[in-house]
C-alpha cells in the first residue's frame, strides 16, 4: 500500500469493500457528444495496481473514457467509481497526462515550474513549496532524464521532451492512480523502452491507465487491456499470455487501427 | 518641460497612469495567455451601456462602468466557460449591445451634453486627484489577488484540465480573474478610453512574453513597458498637442511593429534563408 501523507491522506474506503482491492468501477456507463453516443454501457472493474492498457483505433473514445475516468467528463448515464468515490473527489491523487503536449507552446514557464504544478494540491491552500515537494519534483525529473533541464524553458524543448516533463508533473503529484494519454506519441524508441520499464517500477505501487492506439504497449508489462470502440471489451490478466502478447505486437498494426482487435484477442463476444 | 510637470493636472495624469499601468501589467498577461482578449474588448465596450445609466440616472459614470464591465464579465465567462462554441458570437454580441445601450441612454438624458470622446478615446489629463487612491486601491486589491493565488493561476493558465484533476477550483478561480480584468479595464478607460483598452492589455504583454522566462517577470516586463508607453505617449501629446490616449496607442504600437520587424530580421540573419518559421 501507499504511505498516505497526513496532508493528503484519502480515506480508505468505510466498511467492507465491494469489490476486495478494487481502484476503478465503472457501471453501465454511457456518453454522448452531440446526441451521438460514444460509449454505450461500459462496465468495467479493475484492480489496484493493475497496468491497464485501453486500446482502439482513432475516434474510438478512448481519449473520452479516460476523462470520464478522470472525472473531467460527466457521463450521461451510470456511474464511475474510483477507490469507491466520485473521481472529482479523489482526483487531487491522480497523475495525468494529457495527449496533447503542444497546449500554449510559447507559455514562459520553466520545466521546473511545470512539475512542480503537480504539487498543487487540492483547493486554494497558501502554501510555500515544501521539502517534499521539491524531493518529489526532482525525483519525477529524474526518472524521465529532464533534471539536468530543469531552469530550460518549455517554449525551447522539443516535442519528446515535452511529453517527458509532463510526465514528471504527473508522477511529481505522487498519484495512486497513473493516466496517460498515449504517452509515447512524440518521445524516440529508446525513451519509450525506458518509460514501460520505469512504469514497471512504479506499476507496483500505484495502478496505471495508459491510452494507446498504438500496439507497441503491449510489449510492456501491461496486466489487463480495454478494447474500446463505442463498447468496451476488457481482457484481464488471465487472458494476457506472453504469447498472445507477442502475436498482438508482432501483428500489424493496421488490424488494431481498422478495429478487429477481436483476431488477436480472445473475442469479445465469447466473454 | 520641467514646468509642465509642476503642473498639477499633469502629476494627476502621470500618477494615474503609472496606477493604470500597473492594473495592466500584471492583467495584460493573464489576458494573453488565457487567450481572454476579445472577452476583454467585449467588457470594455459593454462598460459603455454603464456610462450612459450612470448619465441618464444621474450617478457617478465610474460606478456605472464598474458594474456594467463586471456583470458584462461574468456573464460571457459563464458563456464561454459552458458552451465553447460559438461564444466569440455572444461576446460581440455583448459587445455591440452595450455601446448601444450607452449611446441611446445618452440621447434620453435631456439637456445634457456629453463628452463621448472622453470615455471612447480617454481622458487622462483629466483625471480628478480623488480618482488616485481608488485607482491604488483598486491596484493593490489586484496585486494581492494574482500574488496570493500566483501558483494556481500559473497553472490554470498553462493546462486547466490538469489543474481542474488536481482538484485546483478552476472556475472560481476564472471568474475572480474576470472580475479583476473588468476592474482593470475600467481603470484604462480613464487612461486611453474603452476603445483602445485592448492595445494596452496586449501591446505590453506580447511583447514581454518575447523576452521572459516566467509569467511573474513577464507581468514585471509588462508594467514597465506600459508606463514607458504612458509617459512617452502623455509627452507626445503634451509636446504636439495630440488626443493623450491615442498617443499613448500609437507609441505602443510603434514600439511593438518595430519590435516585430527587428525580431524577423534577426531571425533571417540567424538562419539560412527560407528556414524562418
């Protein structure tokens, strides 16, 4: 378990837990932009300290799922539950990162300053920058190899190097729960293999929810994998086999992207 | 030029501009990154339907362009915070309505003969010594504002929805920064008139975020630039007997093209030809 710290401890969740360890529950969700739905009946029930992979070709929700998750969307019907409360409530432990990393490119802000909004905490709390949050700060720029460009201003990086501090800000908030929105988008193949070994790390003390249309995910450490076009199909761990995994990555990609995850993966309709 | 400076008209004047420059300073910028400029131009011109109440009811004009501008404020934040699309339509929509509202409140005021240029275009060497210290007050209220919460609106402006996860209230937060730009806007009113409060809160701005590596200095590099550009504006006008506040304008935006040609030249000798971006 996580050492919560007293500031920002979550309660555990009061009374015998449904689900026993259960981070995310979603519940016959549905969502719609525009009278169009874009997720229809979505249940999902995922573990702590899962490392779930949501997969689907573009425009397939995923993005929308995950700030539905986050508690950035509302959904039109069901409910989303995470460590048994409304995500808005318990959001202040998540560790986000946006899919785009180009947001106000010529903001003057330093990477420093951008990690260390992951120090914010919730509400409007005065408080100065403490011990912790600078340890935590340069540890998250460490583990992403930006430390050394901590003064550089965000405006002179490259795109790689963006998603790099990004990801620092979301690890700097010391999260329970991990989401990124396909993290590896703009960062090269050698980053990449040091990020899913760096998300091995910390998979084991905090659960994490990575957005991918890509299926070079599946070539980490992932437990569980959501397939998501408009409905959701959820293949745990069980299922996850190091040669399923090994047929998924060594297929096209193509067959992700024209949604028939169903070859590769057990079909859905089965279970 | 020294004597006109014993003038007392005109220490009111540079007074109230380096208090006006201020507001801007540290406003300007949040209205640039936030890309709140148009919802400012709406505010500043919606203030008028104020000024024409204030007239046609016969109250203090200020008073009337302060509740004007921060109704006309809250009213497009919430707009544009809801419902994304199409609120640049709202916005000039409120925009039109509130100087027309003004312009006909003043025709109903019977007898009574308006200034209009004054409030379109400013009046800075008229600003009444009493106007100084709401004007410093006015400022520090800003001042403390933007210091206290500087963090948190550091990190609304650079990504709102991180900031809304991480449980900052970004809406509060949005509607106290709304309320503060009609407060500035109606400061600069006084100075160069609701017409060209937008080139004060942006001239400065843009041209500080060139040369900053942080929104606090670039608010500091911003209310600097502005009252250079006051002073040097108020002396134009004085010197060449011009209108005050379009001077003050124009010197901006002297300073800002030729900043803009010398930044491009630079550019160009600094890279191979066609590499400019």
């Amino acid at each position: 378990m996580l050492k919560p710290s007293p500031s920002q401890a979550i309660a555990p969740p009061p009374g015998p837990v449904p689900a026993a360890g259960s981070a995310i529950e979603v519940d016959g969700l549905y969502f719609a932009y525009d009278g169009e739905w874009v997720l229809e009946d979505v249940h999902l029930s995922i573990p702590e300290r899962t490392f779930l992979a949501v997969l689907g070709p573009n425009g397939s929700g995923k993005t929308t799922l995950l700030k539905l998750l986050l508690g950035i969307l509302k959904p039109a019907r069901g409910r989303v539950r995470v460590f048994d409360k409304a995500p808005e409530l318990v959001s202040e432990r998540f560790g986000y990162v946006p899919q785009n990393t180009n947001i106000n490119q010529s903001f003057p802000v330093s990477v420093g300053d951008v990690v260390l909004m992951g120090r914010l905490g919730r509400g409007l709390r005065l408080r100065r920058r403490t011990k912790r949050d600078q340890e935590l700060v340069r540890t998250a720029l460490e583990r992403v190899g930006m430390w050394s460009k901590r003064d550089r201003k965000m405006a002179a990086l490259s795109g790689g190097e963006r998603q790099r501090v990004l990801i620092a800000r979301a690890l700097a908030v010391d999260p329970r729960v991990l989401f990124m929105d396909e993290p590896t988008a703009s960062v090269d193949a050698v980053f990449q293999t040091e990020l899913y070994s760096l998300l091995k790390t910390l998979n084991e003390t905090m659960t994490i929810v990575v957005v991918s249309h890509d299926l070079s995910v599946l070539s980490s450490y992932v437990g569980a994998v959501a397939c998501v076009n408009r409905k959701v199909f959820y293949h745990d761990s069980a299922e996850l086999t190091t040669e399923m995994i090994d047929r998924v990555y060594h297929c096209p990609v193509e067959l992700i992207a024209h949604g028939f995850p169903h070859r590769v993966l057990r079909d859905h309709r089965d279970s | 030029m020294w004597s006109i400076l014993q003038l007392e008209f005109m220490q009111h004047a540079l007074a109230a501009g380096m208090l006006a420059a201020l507001a801007c300073g540290v406003i300007g910028p949040l209205v640039v990154v936030n890309r709140l400029v148009f919802l400012a131009g709406g505010v500043a011109h919606a203030a008028f339907g104020g000024i024409g109440l204030a007239f046609y009811f016969g109250f203090a004009p200020t008073a009337g362009a302060l509740s004007f501008s921060l109704v006309s404020a809250m009213v497009m934040g919430s707009i544009t915070s809801g419902r994304r699309q199409r609120s640049d339509t709202i916005v000039g929509v409120l925009w039109a309505v509130g100087m027309a509202l003004g312009v006909v409140l003043i025709d109903l005021t019977p007898g009574y003969n308006v200034d209009l240029m004054s409030y379109l275009f400013g009046s800075i060497l008229a600003v009444p010594a009493s106007d100084l210290p709401v004007m410093a007050a006015l400022d520090l209220l800003i001042v403390l504002v933007i210091g206290l919460f500087y963090r948190h609106y550091l990190a609304i402006s650079y990504d709102e929805e991180f900031a809304r996860v991480a449980g900052v209230p970004v809406r509060l937060l949005y509607f106290v920064l709304l309320a503060l730009i009609a407060v500035s806007v109606v400061m600069l009113i006084r100075i160069v008139g609701l017409v060209l409060v937008i080139a004060l809160l942006t001239i400065p701005a843009y041209m500080a975020e060139q040369r900053t590596g942080s929104l606090w200095t670039m608010m500091m590099v911003s209310a600097a630039l502005a009252m250079v550009f006051t002073i040097a504006g108020l002396g134009l006008a004085v010197a060449a007997n011009l209108s005050s506040g379009a001077s003050i304008i124009l010197v901006a935006a002297g300073c800002f093209f030729l900043d803009l040609v010398v930044t491009r030249l630079r550019q160009g000798m600094g890279r191979p030809s066609g590499a400019a971006s």
